[in-house]
C-alpha cells in the first residue's frame, strides 16, 4: 500500500478522554476505512490525557477479528507517539484479542455462564 494516513486519536474522538468503547468503535472504523481505501495507517497517540484498556479493545483489539491477517496488520499499522505505559497496554490487548477471536464462542459460552445467560 503506497498512501500512508495518519490519524489522530485526539482528533478522531475530539479530546484527550479515551475511555468509551464508543469513541474506540470510531477508530477502528477509520482505521478500516483506510485500509479498505489501499492506504498504510500511521495511529497517533499524541495527546492523550485517560485511557483504558476497553477504548484500545474496540479501537485496535478488533482488528484482529478475522478481517485482516496478522502480516496485514504488522505491514500496514503503526502506533506513532505512543508512551511506554500505553505501550504496555497495546501489548496486552492485542495478544488477548488475539486469543479471543481465535475461539470467540468458547469465550463468550463461557461468559454467559458466568454471568448466568442461557440465551445463545
């Protein structure tokens, strides 16, 4: 992919709060929006003020949901002005969505029954 994009965080959310699976879904949709537009995504972490791990979830956990490969991420994603501390996080939430959508309905069966949901 020759067109390289970088998206803000900051900008995509309007603020330094990234906290809501909400304004994480935004993200992620831009994200795919540039992949599926043949471009390579530089993702800005520059002034970020709060963050958890549930926003990184639906903004970059996602993507390894099936619709692009591992090589396809590596060669076209880059986290850019990222601190060591959401570093850290990234590298959790990637492995653990990896893990989650490698066998999604054995964790969510196993969710419903912790939290006492028959429904399938």
């Amino acid at each position: 992919m020759p067109n390289k994009v970088l998206l803000k965080i900051y900008e995509i959310v309007g603020g330094p709060v990234w906290v809501s699976t909400e304004d994480g879904q935004k993200v992620y949709e831009k994200i795919v929006a540039a992949f599926k537009a043949g471009r390579t995504v530089e993702l800005s972490f520059a002034n970020r003020g709060n963050l958890i791990t549930a926003f990184l979830n639906a903004a970059i956990g996602q993507l390894y949901n099936g619709q692009f490969t591992e090589d396809f991420l590596r060669d076209n994603l880059t986290v850019v002005e990222i601190s060591k501390e959401d570093r850290e996080r990234l590298d959790r939430v990637i492995p653990n969505a990896r893990r989650y959508f490698a066998n999604r309905q054995k964790f969510d069966a196993a969710w419903r029954q912790e939290v006492g949901d028959d429904e399938e």
